[in-house]
C-alpha cells in the first residue's frame, strides 16, 4: 500500500452498511480504472433483516476469473476480475459500517455510541 496508493492497490468491502441503513447491506470493489485515469467502483445492495441483532454469514469467494459475496448463502454480487484490475495483487478486504461521509451521510447529533461485532472470519486457500 505505501508505494500502490489507494484506489489503486484495490480494495473489496465484502460487508458495508450505513449507520443510518441497517436494512440494506452492499458489496463494494474499489480500484483506479487506467484506462480511463478514475477511480472505479463496482457495488451491489441486498436487503437484509435483523442486522442489528443476529449474526449473518457473509462470504466472498474470490478467484483470478471473478469475485463473489453472498449473504446467508445467497449471492448478491459479481464482478468478473482479471489482470487489469488489482485484485490478484495484494489488496484490501473489508468490514464496515458506514458513519458520516458521502456514504454515511449525516450522523445523528444524538448518537454516542454502537457495536459491530464479528464472530469469526475464516479464510479458505
């Protein structure tokens, strides 16, 4: 990352949310489009139901041909991938809930403070 940058050492958000959205989950691939000199997003949304107070599986299967996210075993994403895109290289993967920002949008002037629990992240080679 220090000598790629960001967009262009790619990043993958395999579970972002809204601090305002907890109904809706999306899967997000960040990167730098040369051919075009921009920075390029992929995301897809799905709706999801008691984010907020049970655990869901979240997966991402991830190949040189594609990438894939899945929620609860139901897949809402693919991005066909291949040697133009940095997702073959080293890159970042994420967790994340959204606060503030373009995506997060207005933080409620009441708020103080939440929770983002992860049970468990596996990774299979």
């Amino acid at each position: 990352f220090p000598t790629v940058g960001w967009p262009e050492c790619g990043e993958i958000d395999i579970m972002e949310q809204t601090g305002a959205d907890k109904n809706t989950v999306l899967a997000t691939c960040h990167w730098f489009d040369t051919g075009n000199n921009i920075k390029a997003d992929f995301g897809q949304t799905t709706s999801i139901t008691n984010a907020a107070s049970d655990f869901h599986v979240y997966t991402m299967e991830w190949t040189d041909q594609s990438i894939t996210v899945y929620l609860d075993d139901v897949k809402y994403y693919e991005l066909t991938n291949s040697s133009s895109l940095p997702f073959n290289d080293n890159f970042f993967l994420i967790l994340n809930i959204a606060m503030g920002g373009t995506l997060g949008g207005s933080i409620d002037a009441g708020f103080t403070e939440s929770t983002m629990e992860v049970d468990y992240v596996r990774v299979y080679q």
